[in-house]
C-alpha cells in the first residue's frame, strides 16, 4: 500500500542509559521540520511485532524531555529479539518474528526505522538491514565500549555519577583512614574505572585490559601509608577479571543471555582485608550509573546523534550507524560497529597519565615511575609489605619481593630530584 505520509520509526532498545529522550527530541524535532511524521515504538523491539505497539510522536508530546533520563518510550533488555550473546556470538532472528516487521514496516508505511542501542540492539538491527528493512542506528551505552564512535552518549553521564560518589567516598575514606573500594560498571571495557579513577583521585583503577593481582594492590595502599596517606580509593570495574582470570557474576550463568556480572568490589574489599589487615569498605554503584539526566556533554552528543540518524533516513543511508568522530558526526557501517568492542589501551595517554600520576593499576608496570622511568621507592613498600604479611601469618608474595634491580639507583636520583 502506497503511504502519501513520510514516516520515521524510532525505538529505545537494551539497557537504559541517560541522554535516550535528547536523542528521540532530536530526531523528532528534525524529522518534523523535514515533513516527517514519527512513531515511537514501545519496549524497545518488542514493539514491533504482536503485538504491534507505538505511539505518535511530536514537538508537543517530546517537548522537555531533553533533560530526562530513561526513556519515555521504555526499553527491554533481553526480549524476543536477542541477536546476541557476549561479544562474537551472534543468533540469527525468528524469520517469523522477521516477517512480522516487514508487515508493521508496511503497515504505518515506515520510511526508515531509527534502532538506539548497545551492541546486542545494533546486531538486531544489523540483522534487519541483512533481511531488506530500511534500518540506521545510533550507538548507546554507558559502557563507552562500540568501536566506530570515540563517545557514546550516556558514558560521561555515567562518570560524572560514579566521579561523584568517589569524592564523597574520599572524605569518609580519610576520616576513617580507610580503604574504600567503589565498584563501576564495565562489562567489557574499562573505560567508566578510568575516567571516574582519575577525575575523582582514585589511587588504584582495576579494569578488564589490564591484569592486575591483589599483591600489587596491597603494596600501593602500603606505599600510601608510608607517605603518610592512611587511606586510599580503589575503583574496580565489574568486568575486570580476577588475577585467576575469573569474572565476578551475580548469578548463575545461563545459556543464550549474557551472565550479570557484580561482587568482584567485595572480593577485592576481602582480600585487602586478609591480606594486609586494612578496613575496608565496599561501595556498588551499580544501577545509580544508569538514571538521571544526561550531563550537558550527553545532551549535545545524543542532541545531535538524533538529529544524524534522522538526515541518514532522508538521505536513504540504511544500514549505517551515526557516530561521533572529534571533531564531526558522521556515520561508518553499522556490521564495522558492532563487530569490534572498544576498550582501554592500557598504552593510552590516559592511562600513561595516571600512571605518571602514581595511580597504580594493580599491575607490574606500577613499579615503574612515570613516563618509564623506574621508581624505586617499591623497595620500601615491599619490605612494609613483607614486615605486616608476615605479622599476620600470611605467605609473602613472591613478586612483590624481588630486590629492587640496580639500575634502579640512578633512576631514583632522578625521580627524586624531579620531585615526583
Ligand atoms: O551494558 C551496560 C551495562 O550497564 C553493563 O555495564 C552492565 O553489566 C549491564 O548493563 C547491566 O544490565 P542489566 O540492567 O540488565 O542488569
């Protein structure tokens, strides 16, 4: 049936993330001034298909919602429509469910479909391009892990929550002379632990690219309290995998659906505790990273990812992904997105910086100075280390008790001089 009416469909797709409403304001907005109706599907895909369940969007309905967090359109996790389970393993979609949203697409005479979501939603929608269905999408997740797209919107409101709750925790921590340990989102990558790790003085950041052990950790809250600062901030994402290479998961793990993953905060928090003896706390931040409103960076970001995805429909470019490149938005193959994650360098600049920092990431490259230069005050802390182990009964580590190498002496001169 011919349409005289040009119609964008929208969808909020996956878990949700602040700045999803600036990105349908967008769109709507756009799409309006460009003669285009649009209908918002409800539950993310579930919308779509038996049964069928939209509503109308406008400038009077999608107005204010800017600064709202959630999504007025709501969202569903793990539906009907998985096309993915962890990151390479992908599942082919019912073609019944398929041929259900050709009808629908038919049916309101949809002229391109706007997909919002992570990497499980955009290979939904990928699937749907494969199958002949006009389809753009627009990257989200607070995890900042899809390649193609230096940010995703959500990920800066997400580190400015999790930046708040190490300052407050930094106050309480020092007053007790505590270790406090937050716990972050980060499936995949590490990139909330970075960011939140260095804009809120964390002292040591554990994230998934970056094998660490509780040795290390223990020797920089040693290290901290021989210069006299008797508490120390650790931030550990939920997917940094224990030294044994374990992943820390809430629940049992189930076939087809990804595992929840959460606890590893209480691990860390445990093994400080038996090991050198501190108090320590454990904070999860868990779902607080997700709600709210967007910050004013995701505001602009998902401001301007609507609007894209809605120019990539006029311009009949199906099956691309809109992402932000500094200093355009632009748009690359949704399939290039979603096949590749986007994770920390652990030679990144940033991490560099916060090395150089003293920031330790649990790893034997913290016994290094900055910028590759071997610090050598470790020697201090190892025998600290070594005096409190052996107070407690417990074994001593054996990397954290090597000597410390010869030419580690000038190097020290150095650093000293250097004030670092
Ligand atoms: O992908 C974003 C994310 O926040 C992950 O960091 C986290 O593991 C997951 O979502 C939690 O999902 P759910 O809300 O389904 O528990």
């Amino acid at each position: 049936m011919a349409h005289a009416t040009k119609r964008i469909g929208i969808l909020t797709s996956g878990g949700d993330c602040p700045g999803l409403n600036a990105v349908i304001r967008g769109a709507v907005k756009t799409a309006e001034r460009h003669g285009y109706d649009v209908v918002g599907f409800i539950k993310g895909y579930e919308g779509l298909v038996d049964p069928v369940t939209y509503i109308p969007l406008n400038g009077k309905n999608t107005a204010g919602i800017l600064t709202q967090g959630g999504t007025i359109l709501g969202s569903t996790n793990k539906g009907r429509f998985a096309a993915t389970v962890g990151v390479q393993h992908r599942l082919e979609l019912d073609p019944v469910l398929m041929a259900g949203v050709q009808a629908t697409y038919e049916q309101l005479g949809l002229n391109g479909l706007i997909c919002v979501g992570g990497d499980g939603s955009l290979a939904v929608a990928q699937q749907f391009h494969e199958y002949g269905l006009p389809v753009v999408g627009v990257p989200k997740t607070i995890d900042n892990d899809l390649s193609a797209t230096a940010f995703t919107f959500g990920f800066d409101s997400a580190v400015a929550c999790a930046t708040d709750a190490l300052d407050r925790l930094h106050t309480t921590a020092a007053s007790h002379e505590r270790v406090l340990v937050l716990e972050v989102m980060g499936r995949h990558a590490g990139w909330i632990g970075l960011y939140s790790g260095i804009a809120g003085g964390g002292d040591v950041i554990l994230i998934p690219e970056i094998p660490w052990t509780f040795e290390n950790v223990c020797s920089k809250i040693l290290e901290r309290d021989q210069q006299g600062k008797k508490f120390t901030l650790v931030v550990v994402a939920e997917g940094a995998e224990l030294p044994d290479g374990e992943l820390v998961t809430a629940e049992r793990r189930q076939d087809n659906r990804q595992t929840r993953l959460g606890g590893i905060g209480n691990v860390v928090a445990y093994e400080i505790e038996k090991r050198i003896g501190r108090e320590t706390r454990v904070c999860v931040l868990g779902h607080l990273q997700r709600g709210g409103g967007p910050t004013t960076f995701d505001r602009v970001l998902a401001t301007q990812f609507g609007s894209h995805a809605v120019r990539l429909v006029i311009e009949g470019k199906f099956g691309e992904m809109v992402c932000y490149q500094p200093p355009s938005i632009m748009s690359v193959p949704i399939l290039a997105a979603v096949n590749k994650l986007s994770r920390v360098d652990a030679n990144s600049s940033a991490v560099q910086a916060a090395r150089a920092l003293g920031i330790s990431f649990g790893d034997t490259a913290d016994l290094a100075g900055p910028f590759g230069i071997n610090k050598p005050a470790v020697a201090e802390v190892e025998e600290a280390v070594i005096e409190t182990l052996a107070s407690l009964g417990t074994d001593v580590p054996l990397a954290a008790v090597e000597p410390m190498p010869v030419e580690w002496e000038a190097a020290a001169a150095y650093a000293d001089a250097a004030m670092w």
